[in-house]
C-alpha cells in the first residue's frame, strides 16, 4: 500500500458513511467482493477498486462507538469470504496494535500534562515578575470581602505592609479622600463584569500625606463564584502636582501678560491672529473673538504693509528675533506709531510655526524725536531753517551748480532798527515782527529756494539755482533781492503798532566773494570754505559782476567785498 499512502492519508472519514457506521458497531467484518457492495457504500466501492483490492477482513480498534482507528487484511487477487482463524487472527493483530497506540496515548497525555504544569509555573512565575516589577500596585478587592491581594509595590508607595492590607480588608477602602470616596463607591456598585473602570483618586498614605491614583480595573468571577475587582494601581502624584504648579504657573503669567500695559499678541506665518491680550484689545477696542482669527496687516496702513512683513519673514533659526517701528491705524482712523519685537517659533525641521509679538505706543516719542530734529534745523520763532540747516541746503546747491554748470545767489538780510524797536516796544513786539517777516520771506520764493534765520534779525535767502551765464545770473538774483525787498517794504502793523523795515545785499555763487561772505557769516565751515574756494575759482571766469541796490530805496545794507 506505500503507493497509495499520500492518498489515504488524504481521505476524509465524512465521506465513507457506511463504513464509519460499520467501524462503530466494534466487531470485525468482511467484504468478500468489493464489486459487490451495496449502492450507499458507493464511495467506499470506487475507493477500493482505485486501490485494485477485491476482498478485505476488517477490525475496528477502540470503543464500541468511538473508534480510533482500524486494522484490515486486503486480497488483491480475488473475492473470497474469510476464515474464522483469519478473523481471530485479525483480532489479535488488532488488540496489540490498540494496546500500544493507547499506551503511546497515555505518554503522550502524560508528558502534555507535565509541559503544561510547567509552562503554567513559569507563566505563573513571569506574571509574578511582570507585577512586581510594574510601576503600580496591583490588588484584586471583592465589595463584599474586600481586599485578597496586594502587589509588593504597595509597600513602596503607600508604606502600608502587604500583611497589614490583608489582615484589614477595608483599609484602603478607609483611605480614600472623603471627597473622591462617593466617586468609587459608586463606580463599584455599578461593576460589572467585564466591565472596565478609569477613575482619578486620593488616597491617604501611612505617613498621612494625600496622593493621587489612576485605577484602572476590570471585573470577574474569581474561583468561588465571588465577584471580585482586579487592577492597577498608578502612581500620578507627581503628575498632579507638575499639572497644578502648570496651572499656577499659567495663571500668574497670563495674570502678568493680561496687566502688563504693552501689546502682546501671536500669530501665524500668514498673519492670522491666534492670540491677544487686554492691552491689545483696548487699544485697538476689539474684544480677542473680533481680533483672533483675523490678520493683523488690516490694522497697518496699506502702503506699510510689505515692509512689515518681510521685515518679519527675516526671522531665521539663528537669528529669531528682531524689532521694528511701524504704523497703525485706530478705530478713529488716527495715524499712530507702534514698535513691535517680534519673535519667530519653529518646528524640529526648523519650520516657521507661528511669532510671537510684544508692542508698544511710541507716537509721542516719535513726536519728541520729530520735535528735536525740527528744533536742531528750524528756527523755533520764525518756522524758518537755522544756520545748520542753511549749511545743508547751500552745500548741496553748490554741488548742483558745479554738476549742471549753474549759478547760485545768496541775499543777506539785515533789518533796519530792529534793535531799537526791539528795546522800546518789547521782546513780544520785536519776535511777532521777525515772524511777520518771515512769512512774507517764504511767500515770496519758489519751492526750490531756501529762507533762513541766521539769529538775531539777521536773514539769508538761498536762490538754488539760476542762470548759467553770469550775467544772467545777476539779473535774476536782483530780480528776486527787488521782489523780496518790495513784499518788506510794505508798512507792518504789530500789536497796533506801524512799522516800517528793509534791508538786503546779494551775490551771486559758487565766487570766492560769496563763499567768503559765507564764512564771515559763520554760514560754511573754513574746511568746508577752503574746498569750495578751490573749486569756485575754477569755475568762475570772469567773476560776476557785484549787485547794487538802488539808492532811492529806503534801505540801508552793507556792502560787503573781499579786503
């Protein structure tokens, strides 16, 4: 039959009704011709014949109706009926080969056992170590009987003895905060089984300090039938503790960014508002639902819009924070200034998450720092330029005349009796007449031209530029000195008081005459002098020719030229 043992091997015991029926009946039988055998025993037949037996004697091993296996005689050459010597023979064959499966059998089982004893022991023994070596207390708690087991640890964390625990069943019930009890008791009266629990609570340790604990249980039937709650017991004490100092430590800062008076504020790389405190919000009279959500570059006047944010989007890792002034506009649409410090917040990849913003109102600094530039340029009483101011203006007219090849012209004022109407009259009289002039200075020049107060009742007017001829150049600075001098002869009422005051000189630059004149006037400084000499007497030949007023003006001026 070695051929056909992958075959067999293969056949499923369903398939051969009639014969498994026949095995459980526990006798032996025979079939004298497999040809022969009846139409419900088909599957067997074509079985049988596939294999080229024509008669067999079988002996069913086992139970009468449980049969472990079968021993059979096959004669493969004809159909013949069997002997009772040849079916006692069987039978023996049979009860042998039975009595060493069974004892195989038995080892078998025997061994099992033994294997499983010992896995259990040592699944019992790992579990042992697994619970001990877990950072929790382990128990099993019945509501009736209470505690049966607690782990080790309990030692360790509670300072309770695990014999104390034992001998006291309801201790740890007993030691559950007052406040936190009707939360468990409540939870355990509702257990069922195969049920979970997740519950937060205090417990009083031996040493009388109150520490938290997050259970986790689940329930059973233990091996009597009890229901019984097993779980485990963590430690979070130090959890709890780090969240409150967390809480404390969020309230006293938020208490600190709420209070504080300046702006503070977060937003995203795109400009979207995600938080802002009081200061911000009273500032720009929006509560924080109107402003977060929303982008701040609505609050900056359009025009500074994208200096702001590439001055933002210059954040780097290495270079995070940086600051900037910018405008803003209110809820009254004023025009305000703000300087804000932003800093930039990143991911692990170095990725731009989102800024974080302090600012504060600098318009009434950059008013004073307006204020201290005006007053270091502009003469307070007449809103007129200073000296300082005149240098400026001159040096850079003269760099024009040199490059486009121009003339320049100065007219130096100098008010007729200012002295002594300033003596007699008063200081109030004689400033409200210096600003009287020069209003009338500023109304009679063209917006490229430059009046100044020197000090004094001393004036300068700066004609930037002129004629390229000299000639021409003269004629339009007296042009302008008799314009001026026309508009500063007209009769001045002040404080009911008529008064009647000219003065005027003028030359014509880039000369060494009126560069000179310049220095004498403490206008350019000798450094500044002695480079615009060198260049005037490059550029000027012939000199131009010197300007005279006429003398039936009523003026008196000085006639100034180089010793």
């Amino acid at each position: 039959i070695t051929p056909h043992i992958a075959e067999l091997q293969g056949l499923q015991s369903e398939t051969f009704g009639w014969f498994m029926e026949k095995l459980k009946q526990g006798e032996a039988f025979q079939i004298s011709d497999v040809s022969a055998l009846p139409a419900e025993a088909e599957s067997e037949r074509s079985t049988l014949e596939a294999q080229g037996l024509r008669s067999l004697l079988i002996m069913p091993m086992g139970f009468v109706g449980r049969p472990t296996g079968f021993v059979r005689f096959d004669n493969v050459n004809e159909a013949g009926v069997w002997q009772p010597e040849d079916i006692d023979l069987l039978r023996v064959v049979s009860q042998l080969m039975g009595d060493a499966l069974e004892r195989q059998r038995s080892n078998q089982a025997l061994e099992l056992s033994v294997q499983r004893q010992k896995a259990f022991r040592e699944s019992e023994e790992w579990s042992r170590r697994l619970m001990e070596s877990l950072p929790a207390i382990v128990y099993r708690y019945s509501h009736r009987k209470g505690a049966s087991y607690w782990s080790p640890q309990v030692e360790d964390i509670l300072g309770f003895s695990q014999r104390d625990l034992l001998e006291k069943p309801f201790l740890w019930h007993d030691a559950i905060h007052p406040d936190d009890l009707p939360m468990v008791d409540e939870a355990i009266a509702a257990f069922e089984i195969g049920n979970r629990i997740d519950l937060n609570y205090r417990i009083r340790d031996a040493h009388g300090i109150w520490r938290w604990f997050h259970d986790r249980s689940i329930g059973r039937l233990d091996v009597e039938g009890e229901d019984v709650i097993e779980g485990l017991a963590f430690d979070i004490t130090a959890q709890k503790r780090a969240e409150q100092a967390l809480r404390e430590s969020e309230q006293r800062y938020r208490g600190i960014v709420e209070d504080t008076p300046v702006l503070i504020c977060r937003f995203l790389p795109g400009g979207e508002i995600t938080f802002v405190n009081e200061a911000y919000c009273r500032y720009f009279e929006k509560t924080a639902e109107e402003l977060v959500g929303s982008t701040f570059l609505t609050l900056i006047p359009e025009k500074d819009r994208e200096i702001v944010m590439r001055n933002i989007n210059f954040l780097t890792v290495d270079s995070p924070t940086q600051s900037h002034d910018h405008r803003v506009v209110t809820p009254e649409g004023m025009t305000r200034w703000q300087r804000w410090t932003n800093r930039a917040l990143f991911d692990k990849e170095g990725n731009t998450v989102a800024y974080q913003a302090i600012g504060d109102d600098i318009t009434e600094r950059k008013r004073a720092e307006e204020l201290i530039e005006y007053q270091a340029t502009f003469d307070t009483l007449t809103d007129l330029p200073n000296r300082r101011l005149l240098l400026d203006r001159l040096v850079q007219a003269l760099a024009r005349c040199r490059r486009h090849g121009h003339k320049g012209a100065l007219l130096f004022l100098d008010l007729d009796q200012f002295k002594h109407i300033n003596d007699s009259l008063g200081h109030p009289v004689g400033d409200a007449l210096l600003q009287e002039v020069s209003k009338r200075l500023k109304k009679e020049l063209r917006e490229e031209d430059t009046s100044a107060r020197l000090g004094g009742d001393e004036f300068v007017v700066l004609f930037s530029e002129v004629s390229d001829n000299p000639e021409k150049a003269a004629q339009q600075a007296q042009a302008g000195a008799e314009k001026i001098q026309t508009e500063l002869s007209a009769p001045y009422t002040i404080h009911s008081h008529k008064l009647h005051m000219t003065a005027c000189g003028a030359q014509v630059f880039p000369t060494r005459t009126a560069l000179r004149i310049c220095c004498r006037y403490c206008i350019l400084q000798p450094r500044i002098l002695k480079n615009s000499l060198s260049q005037a007497t490059m550029l000027t030949k012939p000199q131009p020719p010197r300007i005279d007023l006429p003398k039936a003006w009523p003026v008196s001026y000085t006639h100034l030229t180089l010793p």
